[in-house]
C-alpha cells in the first residue's frame, strides 16, 4: 500500500467509529502504518528499536504473539517436527527464521515502554491456551500485575471496548476466578475454574455449566 492508501483506510475506518489495525511483521510495513495513524500492530516480529518508539510516540499498540511461536518451535529442528511442518515451503522458512525474535520483540517493547495489548493469533496455538501469552511477557520481563493488564484493561483499551476489561459497577459482567495467586505465579493463569459471560456462569469449580 502507498502511504495515502494506508491513510484513507484510517480514515475511513475511523469515520465508522472502528480501530484499524493492520498484520505486519517487516519493519517498513509497521512505520507506514504507525505514521499512517493505525492503533495497533499485530505481530510486529521485525520491529526495531526505532520502529518500538515511534510506536509508543504514537501511542499505537502492540499485539505481540509470542506463544503460537513457541508453541510451533522457535528451533528449527522443533518446528520442523511440530504442527506447522506441513505448511508451504515459504512460510516455513520464515517461521524458522522467527526463532527466538518474538519474545526479544517483547524485551525491546517493555524496556521502551511501548503499550502492549495481548492477542491470541488463535487457529495457531490451540484455543483455551492463549493465556499462556502471558506467561510468555512475564518471562520475558514483565511484572506479572502489567502482564495480567495486557489481556484485560490494555486489551479493552486497544479493541475500543469501554464496557469491559475491568471490574467496576456497570462493566460487562465478563469474569474469571483462578485456583491460584496469578501475581505470586503467573503461570495460575492456565488454572481457570470459574468463567462468567454477560452474568451468565459458564464454569464453576472447573466443571461445565449455565447458569
């Protein structure tokens, strides 16, 4: 895309009262769509230093996708025996080439202080594992408080989604309960045992229900 290509789908997506987000792993695709006015970055695999702070100038979210890479290998003897060994020759090449660049992407991010927001990049990782993202940012040297806020408040924030991510009177009724402390052992995350939708319950003590 040319420049003002990428600025009128901005514009337009903004004119619809949308965020615009964009797929991007080189760097000169993520500048032009910072600069450009795009709120957030999926991927961002090759971003720089340079390319992290302008996000930040910007406030543009990043959309890191840590774990699907480490769930496929980030070796390529792993990732020549994983679930992706099958896909065309091309990608598997770059996904070999990723190795470990995604969770050093995200040591670049938190020690520039570029927002960063969690997504699953789901249909890769299996779904119900997506938490593990965060186990990916505390390892990577995240607080476990900040890694908690990327898949709930930061992740509203970057979805635009005002009525929820949060736990306050009035909010969507959208709440999980874990068997452990997530602040003492981010890795709790993975033990979900209560799950409320809308107010509605769809889990309790780990066991399927509707309530």
């Amino acid at each position: 895309f040319t420049d003002a290509e990428l600025k009128a789908i901005v514009e337009a997506g903004h004119a619809m009262g949308r965020k615009v987000t964009t797929h991007a792993h080189g760097k000169g695709g993520i500048d032009a769509a910072v600069r450009a006015g795009y709120d957030s970055i999926e991927h961002g695999m090759w971003a720089d230093e340079e390319s992290l702070r302008l996000m930040k100038r910007h406030g543009v979210w990043l959309i890191p996708t840590v774990w699907p890479i480490s769930y496929v290998g980030t070796t390529p003897e792993a990732v020549m025996q994983g679930p992706m060994r099958n896909i065309n020759p091309a990608s598997l090449e770059k996904l070999i080439k990723l190795g470990d660049q995604p969770k050093n992407l995200v040591r670049m991010a938190i020690k520039i202080g570029t927002p960063i927001a969690l997504g699953t990049d789901c249909g890769i990782a299996p779904h119900g594992t997506n938490a593990q993202e965060m186990v990916e940012y505390v390892d990577a040297g995240m607080s476990p408080v900040e890694a908690l806020k990327t898949g709930t408040v930061n992740a509203a924030d970057a979805a635009g989604l005002a009525d929820r991510g949060r736990l306050d009177p009035g909010l969507a009724a959208d709440i999980i309960a874990l068997d452990g402390d997530p602040v003492a052992d981010i890795n709790q995350v993975m033990n979900v045992n209560f799950v409320m939708r809308d107010g509605i319950i769809f889990k309790r003590e780990g066991k399927e229900v509707r309530e």
